[in-house]
C-alpha cells in the first residue's frame, strides 16, 4: 500500500505541513505576538490619562466612557477600513484600531480601581504629607494593579483574537495564513493557523496571571488567611 500523503490529500491534521512551513508559521506567530504586544502596551498608556482624567473631572466620565463603548461595539471590519485612509495599508491601521477596542475594557477597569480605593487610606496619606501625585503613584496606583491586571488580561485576549482580522491588510499575523488557506481550502494551514492563535491567547493569559500574582501577593495572604 502506497504511504498517504497528507499535504496531496489536504487533511486538516498534517505533519508534514508543520515541518514544511515551519518558516512561515513562526514569521507569523511573531507578527501576531508583536502586533498584539505593542496594541496593548500602547492602550494601556492611552487608557491611564483618560480613566485619571474621567476620575480627576466628574463632567468627563460619562464622556469618556461612552465615547470608548462605542467604540468597542464598531465592528472590526468597519473600524479597519475607516482607518485606512488615514494610515493607508500599514500595520498602524491593525495596532490603532486594536487600541481602541481595548480602551472600552482598561478605561473601565482602571476606574473602578481607583474608585475601590478605600478613603481610609487616602485620608492617611493626607496626613502623612502625601501630594496628589505621590498619592497616586504610591497608594492609589499599587491598589488598582488587581483591576488593571484584570483588564490587561480581558485586552490581550481580546488582541490576539482580533489580530487575525488585520488580514484583510496583509498584516494579520497568524491570520494572513488562515486567510490565504481559507481562499485556497487548505486545511492544514487553517486548523494549524487557529489552534496557535488559540496558543497564544491561553499562554498569554495564563503568563499575565502569573505576573498579576507577583505584582500583588498581598491577594494571595488575604485568600490564604480568608479575610476580605
């Protein structure tokens, strides 16, 4: 009996296409994992000015909360192409607009960190000689860390999904190839394509707890010792 050819009869399972294509597949893993790493890095540091400015100006917090969930409900196809002319067919047209999905998650997670700041703890500050900025950075901040974890968490996985539909770019990551083996029907190359984007968004997730634990073991004493 002659030997089966996975890649000639298009299975979806194919060994031969992991070691054929191995190139491929990780030039564009790192793509997707940079498109999404530097997306949610940079909506982190656009979110932080806005949830402090919503909290600092009562007036701008509905604002700002409602510009950002409109936003989010854009769907992902219509945002890319509302960007194109103004960044024309580059990666900044995919980075932009997975920033502005994540700012809907952070903004709000942000805010109610600093709103679960207990007041006892502001007040002390203030008796201490705390200024509002030392305030922030040295109370406020390392109490909402649980919240902003918590989002970032939301935003990655969110980033890595939504990477894949910058495609229709040409710089989707992972997504280039399930898009390219969608119009060929080639099965291997989309099932291998979307379980590593399935990889990547668990791993991501799961490194991103793990980092969230470190940054706040004062959680774990408290879930250890059963006090709130």
């Amino acid at each position: 009996m002659a030997s089966r050819d996975c890649l000639r009869d298009n299975d979806w399972i194919c060994a031969e296409y992991l070691r054929s294509r191995s190139g491929e597949l990780a030039d564009a893993t790192v793509q997707h994992i940079g498109i999404a790493a530097v997306s949610v890095v940079l909506a982190v540091l656009v979110a932080f000015p806005l949830a402090l400015a919503a909290r600092r100006w009562r007036a701008a917090r509905e604002p700002v909360l409602g510009l950002t969930t409109v936003l989010y409900t854009i769907p992902s196809l219509a945002m890319f192409a509302l960007l194109l002319p103004v960044f024309g067919l580059s990666v900044s047209v995919v980075v932009t607009g997975l920033v502005l999905y994540s700012l809907t998650i952070l903004v709000r997670n942000i805010l109610a960190g600093l709103d679960g700041v207990p007041a006892e703890a502001r007040e002390a500050a203030r008796g201490m000689g705390y200024g509002p900025g030392r305030m922030l950075f040295e109370v406020e901040l390392p109490l909402v860390v649980p919240a902003l974890m918590a989002g970032v968490r939301i935003a990655t996985v969110s980033a890595v999904s939504l990477t894949t539909v910058g495609a229709i770019v040409d710089y989707g990551g992972l997504g280039n190839l399930i898009y390219s083996g969608l119009q060929t029907v080639f099965k291997a190359q989309v099932l291998t394509a979307s379980v590593l984007c399935v990889v990547l968004a668990v791993l991501a997730d799961l490194l991103l707890l793990r980092l969230q634990r470190a940054l706040t073991p004062w959680t774990r004493h408290r879930a250890a010792t059963g006090k709130g």
